[in-house]
C-alpha cells in the first residue's frame, strides 16, 4: 500500500469512517438489485475504490479542507461558506464527483439518491451539532459508496 492509499485510509478513520461504514452504504444501494448480497462483496469493492489513486488525491483534499474550516484556518469568505456547508458553495459536490465518474453513469444516480437520503454514515456526517466540519467528507464518502455500488453492478453484470 502506498503512502498515500495508507494516510487517505487512516484520515477516513481519524474523521471517524470506517471501511464497513461505507460498505454498509454500498449494501443499501444494491441489496434490492442483489438479495443475496453479502457485506464482504461490499467491503471488497469499497476497497478496490479507495485503492484508485484519484480516489485517494480527492479524500486528502476535501479532509485537508474540513480539517482547516474546522480550525479556523481558511480566509474569508471561504471560511465561513465551507464551516456552515453553504447550499450553494457545490465545489465539495464536484470534488466527489470525480470519484463517482471512474465507474461510469450509473455512479450519478447512486450518488444521486444517497447524497438525497443521507442514510448510515452520511446521517452522522451531517450532524452539524458536533462542531465537526465534514463538508466534503460526507460527499467523498457517499461518492466512494456509489462508485463502489456502480462497480459491483458492473462486475455482477458480466457473470450473470
């Protein structure tokens, strides 16, 4: 593993994300499309995902980039727009979609919904009344479990 995929993996759990807590996400996308769908499935392909290097560039950026909002550290007006999660801002959006756009269209639609219902994980993200900034992390985390949801459709699709 590199350096990178090992930091981008560690400051996933530092920030309070496990490996499981997406594949629990990736399990909600699929398991209607899949019934016999086990987590393993889903935690293998989560990891196959976090193992793409522009996976791993997007997850130090937009962690740097709450960790810095979270401690006061960005210039005006940018501080203030990333700490509240301004509706409009939208460059955390562009951010995951980056990583949604590696397995193809159906990764949009997955995002999509998921980024809509903020089950799992993306609820706890969300919570603003921790004090925690996770304005790109709650997208980076529901981009990661679309795209690994997209690559598990496709790979089940060639063998069935």
């Amino acid at each position: 593993m590199s350096k990178i995929e090992e930091t981008a993996r560690n400051w996933l759990k530092e920030r309070g994300v496990t490996i499981e807590d997406i594949a629990e996400l990736v399990y909600y996308l699929q398991v209607k499309y899949h019934p016999n769908l086990q987590m393993e499935e889903c935690i293998h392909n989560v990891d196959r995902v976090i193992a793409k290097r522009e996976v791993q560039n997007a997850i130090l950026t937009g962690i740097q980039l709450d960790k810095l909002a979270e401690n006061g550290m960005l210039d005006e007006p940018l501080q203030t727009t990333i700490k509240s999660d301004e509706g409009l801002y939208g460059v955390d959006e562009i951010l995951a979609l980056s990583i949604v756009n590696i397995y193809g269209s159906i990764g949009f639609t997955n995002y999509g919904y998921i980024d809509k219902e903020k089950p799992g994980i993306l609820k706890c993200l969300n919570d603003k009344t921790n004090g925690k900034c996770h304005t790109f992390l709650d997208d980076l985390v529901g981009a990661i479990a679309a795209a690994a949801s997209s690559r598990l459709a496709h790979r089940t699709a060639n063998t069935e």
